[in-house]
C-alpha cells in the first residue's frame, strides 16, 4: 500500500479546517428509530413531528488536498476515487433536465463502464442537481423525491442508502430478478461533478472509509411521498481522514461508492460538503450534478 495513501502528517498551505455537522447520538434511538419525515404530516396525526434527529458542530478538524496525488485513492481502498472525464454538455445543457436525461446520463454510464470493472448491468435511479443558497428554510417542506428539485450542499457526513435501503430498492425496482441479482456483486456508485468550476466554496469533502467506525454510522429512516428507505448519518469520532480536491474542475468527476456487498473492500464512503475558511470574495455559487447508479457484477 502506497504510504501517500495515508493522510499525510504536514500541513499542507491547501488543506483547509473544518467543523462538520455531525448528527448527535440521543438515549431516545434506544427506543425508537431515528426519523426524518420529507413530508407533509396529516393534520389528524397524533404525532407532528418532522423528526427526531439532531445534528452538532464537531471539533475543527483537517481536510486534506488530494490535488496532485488523486491518483493513490481507489473505491474499492478508500470508498472514492477521483476520475479525468470531461462532459458534452456545457453550462445551458445542465439547466435542461431534458438534456441532462437524454445526453448527460448516457455519458454517465459510459463513463461508468469504463472506470469500474466486470460491469454487467447499470441502472440510473436517479440524479440530483446542487447549488449554494438552495438550502430549504425552517419548516420548509421540499420534493426530495424529483431529480428536478435544486437543492444546496449536504452540510452533514453521510451515506445516501444504507445496506437496508439497498436491498429493498433493488427488490422493488426488480421484483422478478431481484433474488438473482442479490446473489451477485451489487453497488451503488454516484458520479459527482461541478458544472460551473472551479469549486472556490463548498467543496465535497470525503471521509477515507479505512477511518470510518461501522458504530459511528446510524441508520435514520427518510420518509417521502413515494419512498421510504434509510440512509446513513456520522456521529463525530476521533481519527477520520477527511480529504477534497482543491478548486475542482468541471472535467474532474467523483466517484463515490454508497454500497458494496462485497467482502473485503470499502463498502462506502461518507461524504460532506463544507465551507472554506477564506474563499475568494468573488468565488462564484457552487452548481454540482450527481447521478446515482446501481451497479450489477456477477
């Protein structure tokens, strides 16, 4: 193993610190499962709450620059990896989500072949749009379940789908296959990338999943209008290696892993966006597009 792949101990000047909004772990979860609620809660329900989960600054700590070294991480090692692939589509075809499903998906999956092996079978399930200033405000309820929905940075570490929420997505997508499918290698890997680079501001920060605690991750169920599955969030833990690729260009993709059923790799990887300490005063909005696929292996 490539000692580079370890965080290195100096302090690089591009490395940044940051305080991630760690989820706080509650006596309540001994007894009732963590929930957030995307919906609309009947009037008539006994029970309002839109959730139970609380989430805290954690402990300043380093990020560390990939820039130059994106080379030594790998999915399977560190649960990303970072990949040279530029688009067809320039700024206007990412604002057409008719262009997006027709050219930008199918790139995707090519893409997707050609950087992961013994793919036999992809299955987009989905895709997401980001820009800073898009968070939901207090109270404000979202569509979470259409792609079309704009949404600002994830501010929390966690993990799309958790082994649960896979299973059962791939039971109810494939009820015929399901079972044969199962029997195989199944991943589900999301491909992020800016569309208005260099990223001056909220980054993507990644969690190397050697560091990662399997206690530190907490199964909260997410309710939707037409979906119910659980995702992982982080509750803070000593010894994480953060990582982020400086002022990320439009041509350079993230691969994330958000499950492997295989033994003996990473398994996913938990992943965050975070405020730069000093960007650029002209750093523009930071626009981001991630499509989410299942990946079949035999």
């Amino acid at each position: 193993m490539s000692a580079d792949n370890h965080p290195s101990p100096q302090y690089n000047p591009r490395d940044e610190k940051a305080s991630f909004n760690y989820m706080s772990w509650q006596d309540i979860y001994k007894t009732e499962k963590p929930f957030q609620v995307l919906i609309d809660i009947p009037k008539d329900s006994p029970d309002q709450r839109h959730t139970n989960v609380e989430y805290a600054a954690g402990p300043e700590e380093i990020v560390r620059d990939v820039r130059g070294r994106e080379h030594v991480f790998s999915m399977d090692l560190n649960g990303f990896e970072y990949v040279k692939a530029a688009s067809s589509l320039d700024y206007a075809g990412f604002a057409d989500a008719a262009v997006i499903k027709r050219e930008y998906i199918p790139e995707c999956i090519a893409l997707l072949k050609r950087v992961v092996p013994d793919v036999k079978g992809v299955r987009v399930f989905g895709w997401r749009k980001r820009k800073t200033g898009q968070l939901p405000t207090e109270g404000q309820r979202v569509n979470f379940g259409s792609s079309e929905t704009v949404l600002g940075p994830a501010v929390s570490p966690h993990v799309d789908q958790s082994p649960r929420a896979v299973v059962e997505m791939v039971k109810m997508r494939f009820p015929e296959e399901a079972d044969q499918l199962l029997r195989g290698r199944v991943r589900i890997i999301n491909i992020w990338r800016p569309i208005n680079g260099p990223v001056k501001d909220w980054p993507l920060a990644v969690a190397d999943a050697r560091t990662v605690a399997p206690s530190s991750l907490v199964e909260v169920d997410r309710i939707r209008a037409s979906y119910h599955g659980p995702t992982y969030f982080l509750v803070q833990q000593d010894g994480l290696a953060w990582h982020y690729l400086s002022e990320q260009q439009n041509d350079e993709v993230l691969f994330l892993k958000i499950f492997d059923s295989k033994d003996g790799v990473a398994n996913n990887c938990v992943h965050s966006s975070f405020k730069l300490q000093n960007p650029p005063e002209d750093a523009p909005v930071r626009e981001s597009i991630e499509v989410r696929m299942m990946v079949f292996s035999p």
